[in-house]
C-alpha cells in the first residue's frame, strides 16, 4: 500500500476513511462530521485518460466516502 515511504492522495483518504469509519463503530456512535470528496482531486488521471468520470463514485465508496463533488 505504501510505497517509497509516501502516501498516495487516493491511499491517504483510504486510510483516513477507514480509520474514522471504524472508530465511530468501534464507539457504537455515527462519526462526528461526514465529509464530501471533489473530483478535482483526482483530477491527473480523470484528464489523463486514466479513468472515467462515473469511475469516481465507485471510487468514493470504496473509500468510505458517501457525499461526492463532480467537476464539470
């Protein structure tokens, strides 16, 4: 998951998600605040051909992440 001793943007929200998802279970509480992920931070491989934009909310999901922001 790490590599070269560097978080990626996308590994980092993984994380992150992951750890407040399971701290808020872990406590039998919904979390403190819900947050919403624009796609403009993935924007290098949206623009680079990498990925599509409907890509994105699956993307989202995976990361815990319900609320999402679309670039247009």
């Amino acid at each position: 998951m790490i590599s070269e001793g560097a978080y990626t943007r996308r590994e980092f929200l993984a994380t992150t998600a992951g750890a407040f998802a399971m701290a808020g279970i872990a406590q039998g509480q919904q979390p403190l605040y819900k947050i919403s992920l624009a796609e403009w931070s993935i924007n290098k491989p949206l623009f680079g051909g990498q990925m599509q934009h409907l890509d994105f909310a699956k993307i989202a999901k995976g990361a815990g992440i319900d609320a999402i922001e679309y670039v247009n």
